[in-house]
C-alpha cells in the first residue's frame, strides 16, 4: 500500500480512538465501489471505500478515503 493509503489508515484509527467510547452511539458509513466483492456471494471488502463516522444527531465526527479493504470487525479492537 502506499504512503496515502498509510495516512488514512492512521487518520481512520486516529478518529476511532478519538471519538469511539463505550455508552456512547456513533454511526459508520461506508461507501463502497460499485464493483466490490460485498455485492457477491463471498460479502467480502476488496475495494477502498470511503468511510464516515457520524454521532448520534448525523453530524459528522470524521470522512476519511483511501484506507483500504473494510473489515467490520475492526471495531471489535476499539472497544
């Protein structure tokens, strides 16, 4: 993965450890590609979607592209 790829990753994990905590409602968003393999029998991530965390009013806590492949057990860490 490249450099960009690296700093979203650290931008997306940045605003996990900043904004999720426990008794609190977030909201993820993730905007994949038309041509991702969750649309597949397999509902596997193969594409770079854009994520979004919101609170719980909708507002817009952090947007973040380029992070890579989507694994929703990542928030299994966060907690």
């Amino acid at each position: 993965m490249s450099n960009s790829n690296r700093s979203a990753r650290r931008a997306w994990a940045s605003a996990i450890k900043r904004h999720v905590t426990r008794g609190k409602v977030f909201h993820v968003e993730i905007h994949h590609d038309d041509h991702c393999g969750i649309y597949t029998a397999a509902r596997l991530c193969n594409c770079d979607p854009d994520r979004v965390l919101k609170d719980d009013n909708g507002r817009t806590l952090a947007a973040v592209t380029g992070a890579g492949f989507y694994d929703p057990l990542e928030f299994v860490e966060a907690m």
